[in-house]
C-alpha cells in the first residue's frame, strides 16, 4: 500500500492532499520542524528539529517505491524519484526522469544569480486555480498509484 507523505514546511496544499489521500485509501503522513508544527486529523505527523534539509532527510529516509510525496523541493523530489517514488509539487507539477535534470538546473542558476548579488521575482500570489490544478493532478497520480498496486 503506497502513503501519502507531505513536506509540510509551508506547504499550502496540506488539507488537500489529506482529503485526496482518504479518498484512495492511503495512509498520509505529514513532515516538518518544530517551527512549523501542525496536526491535523486524517494523517500523522512527524515533527522534527529545526535545520536545514532536516524534513527532507526524514522525508527520504521514509519513503518506499510508490509513495507519493508532495514537495516543492527539486533536491527531494530527485531523491524521492531515485527511490521509485512519485514526487508532485503544490501546483500539480510532477517531477519525472524527464524533467528533474532542468529544473535542478534552473535551481543552480538561480544560485549563482542571487550569490553574485542578483535578484529574481519571486512565485505568483497563490490562487484557487492553483489548488484546482493540484487536486486533478494529485488524484490522477493516486489512480495510476492503485493500478500499480493492484
């Protein structure tokens, strides 16, 4: 049975994502440090220390083939699709073989830009579009998950 885990530092889709996973039956678990710590019925939570990467490393240490994991983190997603698991972010993006090389690229860029002293615009205000967006998409992946595991 594949789980649901979120990485739910700042996650804006985290009461989605529980109501998608009991819809298809899988058990959610969400994960952040204690600056963010939250509970919410319908999943489990694991909170740990503050630090950097700290989420992630718990997150990827839990992870089995199939999971799904929501994450706005290139880093983590690439680790989750190293361990056959299936990475989606808050906007319904899924991170693939396909895509994983660019956006980690793009991510680099972006680095470099900002260590030289450069700066980038930053995300667009979030809006229920988004949220539509995720939700088609997560429970898409959900459906090719159960076909998977059946």
């Amino acid at each position: 049975m594949a789980t649901v885990l979120v990485d739910a530092d700042g996650c804006p889709v985290v009461d989605e994502s529980i109501r998608i996973a009991r819809q298809f039956g899988f058990p959610c678990i969400l994960i952040c440090d204690t600056a963010h710590e939250m509970h919410r019925d319908g999943a489990d939570t694991i909170i740990v220390s503050k630090g950097a990467d700290a989420v992630d490393f718990v997150l990827v240490n839990r992870v089995q083939k199939n999971d799904i994991v929501v994450t706005q983190d290139y880093g983590l997603a690439a680790m989750v699709l190293a361990k056959q698991g299936h990475p989606i972010d808050q906007n319904g993006r899924r991170y693939t073989e396909e895509n994983i090389d660019q956006l980690l690229y793009a991510r680099h860029t972006a680095q470099k830009v900002r260590m030289a002293g450069g700066r980038l615009r930053g995300p667009k205000k979030r809006s229920k579009e988004n949220d539509l967006k995720f939700e088609v998409s997560m429970k898409a992946l959900c459906e090719k998950v159960l076909g998977m595991n059946s």
